[in-house]
C-alpha cells in the first residue's frame, strides 16, 4: 500500500533482518537523494575515519549494539558501506565547518513543530509536522515493524536513517514526536538518533525519560512523549550537556530551540524560523486555534509553521496526529493540507 509522497512498509525478525528491509525499501532514495547532497560530501570530506566519528561507533556499540545492528541491516539492504550509512546517521552530532554553503546551513538546521493537548473530556494528542530536505519528498516511508525483542512498533523514516528521529509509536502506549534543536555541547557520545531510536522500545513514558537522562549523549533533540494507558504527555528538553522534564497540564507547541529556563545559560543557535513558529503556534493556541483541531494550526498557510512553498529548500514532509486512548492508539498521517488521512491505523495497547 503507497502514494507517491509516502510508501508504507512492514517488516518483521531480528534487529538486522529489520534493517535489511527498511535499506532495501529506501535504497533508491538514499542512493538518488542522499549520496549526491552537498551535505553528505560535507560531512564525508570532513568527518570519514576520524578519531571522533570513531568514538561515536564504539560508545553507541556498547550502549545499544541491537540498535547498530539494525543500522548494518540498513546498509546492507541499501547496499551501501556500513560507514557511509552510519556517518549519515551521525550528521547532526557532527559539527559543520563555519564555510559550509547556505544550502548546506539550511538542511542542517531544518526543524519541525509539535503540539502536544492534554486529555480533557477526550483523548490526549500529540501532532507534529515533520519538516526535512525538500529532495526527500516522495522517498519517505511509514515503517510497520514487529521485532523478535522488545514492542511492536511505527515510524516515519527518511532515506538511510534509523527510524525514531521523526514521529513514531510503540503498543506499549508510548508516542514520540521529536524537535531539531541546536546548542552549543556537542561532544563524543551515544548519537541522538540511536537514542531516538532506543525510545521507540521503551515500555513507558517513565523508561524514556530514564533513557533520555542517560550522561554520555553525543548531542540531543527536544522530544515530545505521550503514554496512552495514563495519557501522560511530557515535553523533555534533552541537549547533551543535561535534560528538563516538563508533565504537560496545558496545550503547548515546541519549535526548535531550547525554551526551558534550566538551559538560559547554554549557548545555541536559534534560527529566525524557529522564534517565528514558536510565536505563531504559541499565538494560535491562546486564541482558540485547536478547537478546529491540531490540523488547523500545523497547516496554517499564513504563518511559517507549515512550509509548502516548491521553491524552499526545507518542506513540510509530512503532518501527524496521535490520539492517546487507554487501550489504543489512533493516528493518522497526512502528507499535504489537501492530502488528508493518507494514511491511517490504530494501534492497541499491551
């Protein structure tokens, strides 16, 4: 089952024959979209064989050696070098040199926004726009994925990367909506797209946050959690050089830059785009905006929080909406403002 902006796949086994199939069913788009960027030559020039990039391997072989073992399944099934495909893995975790083109800048530094409604009367939701390279459009996938260890679970993928970094859910009831963020501390460490993906397999909201207070993280995301048999939903700022856990009584959005006041004194870099969509979404939900539904704020034309223009580097790639029952999980992904519900399921909770 497929549309041409998103393809839907399901795989099944061990951690490796996992990754075979996700390599194969985005091998097309890693070869075509991924190997010939400006950012992937950036970070292979500067990055290959490096002590560093080095580290990176042997911390996150140690702490989740399942999870590079799914990485290598990935290679193979795109019938790439594990290096090549673990070094895309690691981009962000990596710093960029400070002469890099603005194309380059840009894709580094493209973000997302989620929205995350407390229960009342109904279930909580958690709803996020994915946004990404405007080249990946048409090469994404929607991941099914049963393990032989640990939950079933879904994700949003994009070419080559391990799935977690997105959106995703688990049928322990858990939800994961991440945010780009960008301070100052990266250091060598477990990459946060291996963490990402370790929540993926977590048995609750508690488990983790746990995972997220781990002290050896490479660099780090703002992640946005639900956990359906409570319906607790936390925002957990979570850089590398520490975390903020924040139990969510409200309805609030997250851009992409640290907001918490634990993190006043770290310095990052906070792109013009990301203080406008925090403003916006902010604006929107003081007014009203989520009685239409999260939808009407994600795909709000007006402002810079849903990005659709053909001429713009980075894209809305897709828009997701996770409603938190005690016992399931609905979701629906739309690909575009006029492309509702392309895809859609419910998830029962173990």
């Amino acid at each position: 089952m497929s549309n041409n902006l998103i393809h839907r796949i399901r795989a099944k086994g061990d951690a490796f024959a996992v990754g075979v199939a996700l390599g194969q069913a985005s091998a097309a788009g890693f070869r075509d979209r991924v190997l010939n960027t400006d950012r992937y030559r950036v970070l292979d020039a500067r990055w290959r064989g490096s002590d560093y990039l080095k580290t990176l391997e042997s911390v996150a072989r140690a702490a989740y050696p399942r999870h590079i073992r799914e990485i290598e399944g990935i290679a193979a099934g795109l019938e790439q070098d594990f290096a090549n495909v673990f070094l895309w893995n690691c981009g962000p975790d990596l710093p960029l040199a400070e002469d890099v083109c603005p194309a380059t800048k840009a894709a580094a530094g493209m973000g997302c926004t989620s929205i995350m409604i407390p229960a009342a009367g109904g279930p909580a939701v958690v709803a996020h726009n994915e946004d990404g390279a405007a080249a990946v459009l048409g090469a994404c996938l929607w991941v099914e994925v049963e393990p032989d260890e640990g939950p079933a679970w879904s994700s949003f993928m994009t070419p080559g990367m391990l799935p977690g970094e997105t959106f995703g859910l688990n049928e322990a009831g858990l939800v994961q909506t991440i945010n780009h963020i960008t301070p100052n501390d990266l250091r060598p460490g477990v990459s946060r797209q291996i963490i990402s993906r370790a929540i993926l397999s977590a048995r609750g909201l508690d488990e983790a946050i746990e995972i997220l207070k781990r002290k050896d993280r490479a660099s780090g995301f703002h992640h946005n959690l639900g956990e359906a048999k409570t319906g607790r939903l936390a925002s957990v700022e979570a850089p590398a050089s520490g975390y903020a856990v924040r139990e969510v009584a409200s309805p609030q959005a997250h851009a992409n830059h640290l907001i918490c006041q634990e993190f006043d004194g770290l310095k990052q870099t906070i792109e013009s785009n990301s203080r406008d969509r925090q403003e916006a979404v902010e604006r929107m939900i003081a007014a009203g905006a989520l009685a239409a539904g999260a939808e009407a704020v994600l795909f709000d034309e007006t402002t810079p929080i849903y990005k659709n223009r053909q001429e713009e580097r980075v894209r809305t790639l897709a828009t997701c909406v996770f409603s938190l029952f005690p016992d399931r999980i609905e979701w629906r992904v739309h690909t575009a403002s006029d492309q509702r519900d392309t895809l859609t399921g419910t998830m029962r909770v173990i």
